[in-house]
C-alpha cells in the first residue's frame, strides 16, 4: 500500500518537486544544445570541437646548386658538347643538373636508380627534341 502524506496546512512550503530533465529540442534548440545544457548542470566541461587534421608537410626543395667550380664544370662542359649550333640551347639546364647531381657519375648512378625519364622531369626539360637529345647522351654515358 502507498503511503499517504500528511495534509499540509495552508500556507507551508511544499516539498520541491523532482526537476525534470529538460529537452533544448522540445524548446526549439536542437539535441547538441539539450547535451550541453545536461553537461553544463551536471558540472562537466563542454566536448571539445574536433581536432584540425594535421598540415601536409612541402615537400623538401632541391639542394641549392653547387658553386664548386669542380662539380659543375664536368656538367656544364657535358651539356656545352651536346650543343650542334652554337646558340647554348642546353645550357639552360645546367643549374638544374647542378641542383641534382654533383658529377657525371652521379647522373648515372641516379640513371639507374629511378630512369632517365624522371631526371629529365627534375631537371625541367620539357621540350621533345631536348628529352630526346638528353636521353641518348645519358646512355652514351655508360661505358
């Protein structure tokens, strides 16, 4: 059987009635609002806003040109002799070379590692007839 509470007289305060809980979605807020409203009485510090996703590192620059007079030059003069007219057309690849090999035989070496053709990418040499040209005397390299 329940028990039943005493009649209270007129006038004396009645016991504080259980709070319910209150919805922000049934206010007009939305369910994240009633959340944090719950987390705020509870004494509970608010979520955290999700976490930026980490910077994408660049990728590392080409090593500064050699300004050895020794490394370059068997590079440049390598380059000059490809030259048939004169007009130093392959010349304007040497700082790039330089920038990635500090001999001819690191040119080679970096033949065989990863290919001609992603020397001539790195180095920025994009016309067809200078790929061409560069290709065959990479080869002719080779002993």
């Amino acid at each position: 059987q329940p028990q039943q509470q005493p009649p209270q007289a007129e006038g004396s305060p009645s016991p504080p009635a259980e709070a319910a809980p209150v919805s922000a979605a049934c206010c007009g807020g939305t369910a994240q609002d009633g959340q944090q409203l719950r987390r705020q009485r509870l004494g509970l510090a608010a979520s955290p806003p999700p976490a930026a996703p980490p910077p994408v590192a660049p990728l590392p620059a080409a090593p500064p040109p050699s300004t050895s007079p020794l490394s370059a030059s068997p590079l440049r003069s390598w380059l000059a002799s490809l030259e048939t007219d004169g007009g130093g057309r392959y010349g304007q690849y040497a700082a790039a070379f330089a920038a990635h090999f500090d001999s001819l035989a690191d040119l080679l070496l970096g033949e065989e590692d990863v290919g001609v053709e992603a020397i001539l990418d790195a180095c920025s040499v994009t016309a067809i007839g200078d790929r061409a040209r560069l290709r065959r005397a990479i080869a002719s390299l080779r002993p």
